[in-house]
C-alpha cells in the first residue's frame, strides 16, 4: 500500500513503517551514548569509492549532531605509494611494514598531514559537517620515537632487530589540543604523523594510534573500519562478538591471522585499558557506522565482556525476603 501526499504517490506505507520502526531502535542508543567519544578508523574501499565516502561523512556529522563526539583517525597507504612512484621513489616493506626513509617520511607527512587530511576535512565540510585537521605534531599531541621492530626466525637463535627506518611507536598522547573540540561541533581529523623528544617526524600505524586515542580520551568505543566483514572463524562465519579469551585461542588456532591480527590485539590493549567496546567493521557497506552503532545486532565484530544488552537493561537488584 503506497500514501498519497498532495496527489503524489510516496513511498510505500511498509517503507516508512521500517524507517519509523529503524528510528525507534536507534533512539536508546542515542540516549546511551549522548556526550560520549567515539573514535573511528577510517581507512580502506571506504576512503577511495565516491559514494562509500559520502556515506562516511554522513554517519560522522549525524553523530555530531546526536551529542556523540567522534574523533576521526586516518590511513593513506595506497596514496602516499602511489605520490612515491610519481616523485620516483620505490616503496619498500619489511615482514608487511613501509620502511620509511628519510625521503619517505616526507612523503608520508605531505600526504597524510597534507593531501588526505585535508580531502576528509573537506569531505565532512561540504556534507554539512564541520572538521578542522591535525596531525599528531599539532600540540605534541602524538608523542613517539623510533619502533624497534624484532623478527623471530627458527633459523636464528636468537631474534632480529629489523631497522624499519622512520616508523615510530607512540610513548604518550597530549589529548590538550583534541578536548577543546568536545564541547563544540567539529569533528577533529588526525593524521597519523607523531613527533619524537628532537621533533623527528615518526610514521606511526593509524590503527595503532587510534587504539591509543581511545585510550587517552577514555572512549566509550573504538572503531576501526575494514575491507573485511570483521573477525571470522575458520569457516568463514562471521564472529559477532569476541572476548579476550576467544581473541587468544582463535589467535592460537589460527583462525585469526595475518594482518587481522594486529587490530584484534589493538582493540584487546584498548579494552584492558578500560575502553568498553572495541569494533571491526565492514567499511565498504552502505552507513556501516550507523548499523553498527545504532542498531540491535550490529554489523560486525564487537570486542567487550559482555553482550550489550544485559548492560544496558541489567535489573535492579532485588530486596532481600524478610525471614
């Protein structure tokens, strides 16, 4: 059955009941999480499809205005290698890590403090948003020093230590610079450059400095967006929700693996360091922020100790029985 609106048919009633009905199911939510800091990974499909970039915009900005202060953290592998190429620089990487030479760090500082931050800024701005652009040099606020990158080999007996060049390590977050912005509307943007004691320049792993702002911001949530449904077992079922546990024996029979492994272990350091919930999810679906946040089921994988309803609905405790 389709409504009619001035003689215009609209959409069908079914249509808007499920819109309507979407609303209702969001609005605990909005409730919980009003005043709370979200911060968000954004990285993969999400950052390069046109629509998917929109879509991402839109879900940050909504979240704003629902009184939830996201903190928008950023990758840009694929652009600072292609700028690479273009200036006749060869990327290279050791054991899945850009070494970063001295001409390295400068293309991954103009690229990522430059080019990209400023496109996502842009993106959030022209969306109806508003975003200002850091990098983690802006007020000290990513403080690192050199990553000391150890290869275990049974070949060897004892470990190497592998020079990876410029990469860092974040030993400390100022989170000065990035609280101004919680009791207004803009949306900070951080590129993931940090800055050493001499003010060397550090490229640092974006999701590695989005679990650590969480952290430091005492987020009610991580979020690290993925070209990936998230964490999946051994039968390519998608897990919905991990435990610190699981996370060790899923680990150890290798059904995690490979590069997925790194962020389950940056979402269990933020979840030991008191951050509630961590999530892995899909950034190539339509407002997977949304749906993952606002809805009942969610769609990805959640990191926290126990399911979200039994927080949010616990009962009082009873009175005890007189004898």
């Amino acid at each position: 059955m389709a409504i009619r609106i001035h003689g215009e048919e609209s959409m069908p009633l079914t249509q808007m009941m499920n819109k309507a009905r979407t609303l209702i199911e969001a609005l605990p939510y909005m409730r919980r999480f009003e005043g709370k800091t979200f911060v968000i990974k954004y990285g993969g499909h999400a950052m390069v499809d046109e629509r998917l970039k929109h879509h991402f915009a839109s879900n940050v900005i909504m979240m704003r205005q629902v009184g939830i202060n996201p903190v928008i953290v950023h990758g840009g592998g694929p652009q600072i290698g292609e700028t690479m190429k273009r200036m006749g620089l060869t990327p290279r990487f050791i054991d899945g890590l850009r070494y970063t030479d001295t001409d390295t760090v400068n293309v991954v500082e103009m690229v990522l403090a430059g080019k990209v931050n400023k496109d996502i800024v842009n993106l959030i701005n022209i969306n109806g948003g508003r975003a200002v652009g850091l990098s983690g040099k802006d007020g000290h606020t990513i403080q690192a020093r050199k990553l000391k990158h150890v290869r275990h080999s049974q070949a060897l007996d004892v470990p190497e230590i592998i020079d990876l060049g410029w990469v860092g390590e974040v030993t400390k977050i100022d989170t000065t610079v990035l609280k101004m912005f919680r009791k207004s509307d803009i949306i900070p943007v951080v590129a993931p450059v940090g800055v050493g004691v001499n003010g060397e320049t550090f490229n640092i792993n974006a999701d590695t400095v989005a679990g650590r702002l969480a952290e430091a911001l005492k987020a009610e949530k991580l979020v690290l967006l993925t070209d990936v449904r998230g964490v999946q077992d051994k039968e390519g079922e998608l897990v919905g929700r991990l435990t610190p546990e699981s996370i060790e024996q899923m680990i150890a029979d290798g059904s995690i693996s490979g590069g997925m492994i790194p962020k389950v272990k940056t979402c269990l350091r933020a979840f030991n360091k008191g951050v509630p919930a961590s999530h892995i999810i899909d950034g190539r679906i339509e407002h997977a922020l949304l749906l993952e946040i606002f809805t009942d089921k969610g769609i990805g994988t959640v990191l926290r100790s126990q399911p979200q309803e039994e927080k949010e609905e616990e009962p009082p405790p009873s009175s005890p029985t007189p004898a």
